[in-house]
C-alpha cells in the first residue's frame, strides 16, 4: 500500500491590512448597492405619485359622470312630465 504523505497546514491568519482592503472592498461594494436603491426609490416615488394622480382623475370623473347621470335622469323624468303635460293639452284641444 501507498502512503499518502499528507501536508501539515498552518492556520492562516488575516492581517490587518489585508483585512483593511477587503472591508474597503465591502464598503466600495454598499455604497453602489445604496447609490442603485437610492435610484429606484425615486422612480417608485415618481410612480406612486402617478398612479395616485391616475386614482384622483379616476375619482372625479366617476363623481363628474354620476352627476351628468342624475341630472340626466331628471331632464328625462322632466321631459316625460312634458310630454304628459303636451298629450293632456292636444286631447283638450281636440
């Protein structure tokens, strides 16, 4: 049988300059993370502020067409009225 001659390794240990550099790495790394978040939260802002827009046209034109609604249903109950009114005053003519 072989014997495989197996290499004793030391534990390596990080200095602090090499532990200066990677956390200059890290901070380097964040600080493109948060510039990239910074970006999209104004573009969610824009887009909420829109979409709340969007939500307050909707509104007053639902308001708008309910109003044109009833008073259309009123112009009609008084055209009606007319109408009878009309019949009414043609008979007695006759």
């Amino acid at each position: 049988m072989m014997m495989k001659k197996i290499a004793k390794k030391e534990p390596k240990y990080v200095t602090m300059p090499v532990f200066e550099k990677a956390m200059d790495f890290m901070a380097k790394s964040f600080a493109k993370v948060f510039e990239k978040l910074e970006r999209h939260d104004k573009a969610f802002e824009l887009v909420l502020k829109e979409m709340r827009d969007y939500s307050q046209e909707a509104r007053e034109h639902r308001m708008m067409m309910s109003d044109l609604n009833h008073s259309d249903i009123s112009q009609e109950r008084r055209i009606e009225g007319l109408e009878i009114r009309v019949e009414k005053l043609e008979r007695k003519a006759r």
